[in-house]
C-alpha cells in the first residue's frame, strides 16, 4: 500500500464537509475566478483545520475526564446501597501495601545477615507497589473482599448499638500508636474465666516463665507466682475515663501517630478524614464486634476424647475394624495404618474436641458413641474412618485454642448472616475467604519466616475446614499457647 499523501483526496473530504457542490460543470468552474477559488479553498482549509482542532480537543478532554473523573469514579462494588468506587480502593489499598512495608521493616530490625536483607527487600517492594496503586485498573479480589466485609462489620456494629463515632474512632487510632501496655481508651470487654480455664492459664503462664527464664541461664529468676497468677474477674471493669491516661503515653502516641501521617498520608493520596472512615472506622466496628460476640460465648461445652484410623479404602478399614474389635491394640494399628500423618504417630489421638471441630462424619459418629466404643468404617471426604471413643463430657472447659476457635467461628456465622440478608454487587469475587483483614500481615509466598512456623501436615486430616489441624489436646496449660490474661 502506498504511503504517500493524497492531496485530491483530502480536498474532496473537506468539499464534501462544506457542501461544495461538484455537480457543477466545468464550465462553471472556469468561470470562478483565480482569487474567488483561492478564497473558497482557504475557507476550505481554516474549516478543515478548526475541525481537526475540535476533534482534538475533545480527545484529550475525554481523556482528562476519564482518568480524572470516570475511572477514580467508577464503582467497584456495592454493599447494601453503598457503592466503594476506585479513588477510595486506591487509598485503602496503598495503606495497606505501606503497613505491610513498615511489618517487614520491623522484622529486619530484628535480625541480621541475609535474613534482615531479605526482609528489607520485601519492604522495598511493597512500597513500590503502593506507589504505583494511585491511577491503576487493576483490582485485588482479596482487596476487594476485605472492603466488602468491612462495610458488613460496620451493620453488625450499628446493629448492635456500639460506639463507632468520631470520638471513639480517634482515640482508637492514638491506641494503636500508643506505647506497649498503656491505655488510652477503655479497654474491649473480656470474658471473666471460669476457674478451670483461670487455673490453666495460670499454670501456663507459670511453666512459660519457667521456660524463659531457663532459656536466659537464670533458672532462678522465673515469674514469682503471685505475678502469673491470672483472676476469674474482667479486665475492664472500670472505665478509662476514671483512670486518666499517663500524659506521657498520650502524647508519644500522638508523635507517633504524626510520623505514621507525614510517611504515609501524602503517598497514598489520603487525608485524615478519609483514614478514619476507610481505615479507622471499620478496624474499630471489627474489634467491637469480635469482643461483644466473644466475650459472651460459652466457656464449655460438650466434648469427646477419640481416637481415629484413617485409610483410603473400605475394605481395608473393615479388615482393621475387624483386628480392633477382636482385642488389637487400637492406638498401635493406627501408628501403622492410619494415613492420617498429623495423628498417626500418636496412635490416632485427636484429643478432646468439639462438635464443630471436625468433619460432619467423624462428628456424628463419635458423639453417638459410649466411652469405650469403636465405630463401624464411615467415610468422610478424607477416607474411611475408624473411631474409638475413650472419654466424654456433657460440660467440659474448652482450652485457649478451642476457644478462640468457637469465638472466630460464632464472629463468622453473625457476619455470614448480615451478608446474606445485604443486597451485594460486584464485577470481582467478593466471597468471603480466609485471607487476612487489612489489619493483618500477609506475607509473600517466598518470605522468610520471622519466627518458627506451625509445620503443616502432609496428609489430609478430618479437622473441620477452617479449623486448625487436630492435635492431641491434653487436660490442662497448652505450653505453646498461653491463655489470654482477663
């Protein structure tokens, strides 16, 4: 194709836009003069030239008004008539990136060599990514979600009539920037231990000094007694207002609340006001709403202490059931069958657990049966399962783990049931997932871990999904996992 220009053509496309007639014969044509045609085709060429220039301008207008206008505008989702559009994701999402720069800036301080370079760089590349959020199309489904559940915590908080005002809102945020221990605000409600789960978590903390204390060469210098010991009564009885914060607290707070404003305000395009209502606000509604739920679940519940073997076929477990039931020793066929790995070397002790802490099948099986039983082969989604059931109670104390796990799940179900009574609409997943809240680190997939990771089983287990992978929970202070001091 020839690239040359094509002057009879474009005087033909500016004749036609001006209406110039050619049916006109030649005749007439010769008949204009030399200055008249000069004229027309001047007025011919300013038309053209001023066309070109509109069209111009409206293109680099439209483009004004769609990066400036239509795309920050655009609504990315709708919870329950309130619309989250893309300026506000923008700035929610750059806070993010920036708190998870800051987390890994933490860690690196606490380290040295390769480790503390490798935590320095994460950092590094978190930043740059908040730098390039302003402006982009591109969504974080995981964003997204969090944003959507956010506004779903804030029902659930008004719902429930708790104190989500500006007021409260302020002096949650300088609590966050306030020193270890102190207090500027009222703490959240805790839940007064009942004296079983009181004195586990004394003995806990006692054995936990101990163990410290022997880690530093000073087996001498453990806790004293009267320093562990952890009370049946709440934490917060009495308002903060009654106890006036240490000035000195306060106003370290607000300097570093200044440092975290002047670092991360201006890069994300962010205001005060706009922290306290995308930020602030909903972390608040999330703390509020978890305390009120959980702080009144119950502290007890009905449990079972069973054993399981797992195995892929039928037969196979009909074969073991058959050696159980005939005087085998249960706990030994399971150390060599069971493909159950994260309880196999235990001789299949799944510990104490709950009705919502294992799978439907294992469940119903081993709360029908009498201390002392062994189940017939039932399957689950794992497998065939063997269950032995060697004790059971109607009203036992859950341990910290099982009752963090009841309070989580009791905070899902309210705000599962907000989300299906709320009209929501996205173009993205909004489902919800358990990824972290934007309080919470996420850490990329190839970070070094900052302190020792839970090993995760190799084998399928028949835990209840969502719930930690099952461990043999014995009767009293879990040494890992202290109990909460309320």
């Amino acid at each position: 194709m020839s690239s040359s220009f094509d002057s009879s053509s474009v005087w033909r496309k500016l004749r036609d836009l001006l209406g110039f007639d050619e049916s006109k014969s030649s005749t007439s044509l010769r008949r204009t003069s030399r200055r008249e045609r000069d004229e027309q085709n001047t007025r011919m060429l300013v038309s053209g030239l001023a066309i070109v220039a509109v069209i111009t301008v409206i293109t680099i207008l439209g483009g004004v008004l769609y990066e400036n206008v239509i795309k920050p505008n655009t609504v990315l989702a709708t919870v329950g008539g309130q619309d989250i559009d893309r300026r506000d994701y923008w700035k929610y999402h750059s806070v993010q990136l920036y708190q998870q720069a800051n987390e890994y800036e933490q860690f690196a301080a606490q380290v040295e060599g390769q480790q503390r370079t490798q935590f320095l760089t994460f950092a590094s590349s978190f930043r740059a990514q908040a730098d390039d959020v302003w402006g982009t199309t591109d969504v974080s489904d995981i964003t997204l979600a969090q944003m959507v559940e956010d506004q779903l915590y804030l029902v659930a908080a008004e719902n429930r009539g708790l104190d989500i005002s500006d007021g409260a809102i302020e002096g949650f945020v300088l609590q966050q920037f306030s020193p270890e221990g102190a207090q500027l605000v009222t703490p959240f409600p805790q839940p007064t231990l009942i004296p079983t789960r009181a004195a586990w978590a004394t003995e806990t903390a006692e054995a936990q000094a101990t163990i410290n204390a022997e880690a530093l060469g000073t087996p001498g210098a453990a806790t004293p007694l009267s320093a562990t010991r952890v009370s049946a009564t709440p934490v917060a009885a009495t308002p903060i207002a009654d106890a006036t914060p240490d000035p000195e607290d306060a106003a370290e707070a607000q300097d570093e609340y200044a440092v975290f404003k002047d670092e991360v305000f201006d890069s994300a395009n962010i205001s005060e006001e706009d922290y306290y209502r995308l930020i602030a606000r909903p972390e608040l509604a999330r703390e509020l709403v978890a305390s009120e739920i959980g702080s009144n679940e119950p502290q007890s519940t009905a449990q079972v202490h069973a054993f399981h073997i797992l195995v892929s076929t039928e037969d196979l477990a009909r074969e073991l059931y058959e050696r159980a039931t005939g005087g085998a020793d249960f706990q030994e066929l399971a150390r060599t069958n069971s493909t159950d790995q994260l309880t196999s070397a235990t001789g299949g002790d799944l510990g104490w657990f709950t009705p919502d802490a294992m799978v439907e099948p294992v469940t119903e099986v081993a709360f029908s049966l009498e201390p002392g039983s062994i189940s017939e082969p039932v399957e689950s989604q794992f497998g065939w399962h063997i269950i032995y059931v060697e004790d059971r109670s109607d009203d036992r104390p859950l341990t910290a783990l099982q009752y963090d796990q009841a309070q989580q799940r009791a905070i899902a179900a309210e705000i599962e049931s907000i989300r299906a009574d709320t009209d929501i609409d996205a173009d993205v997943d909004v489902s919800p997932t358990p990824s972290p809240t934007p309080t919470q680190f996420n850490p990329p997939a190839d970070a070094p871990t900052p302190e020792p990771a839970t090993p995760v089983p190799a084998a399928a287990s028949p835990v209840a999904q969502g719930t930690p992978a099952a461990t043999p929970i014995v009767e009293g202070p879990v040494m890992s996992t202290p109990e909460p001091e309320s």
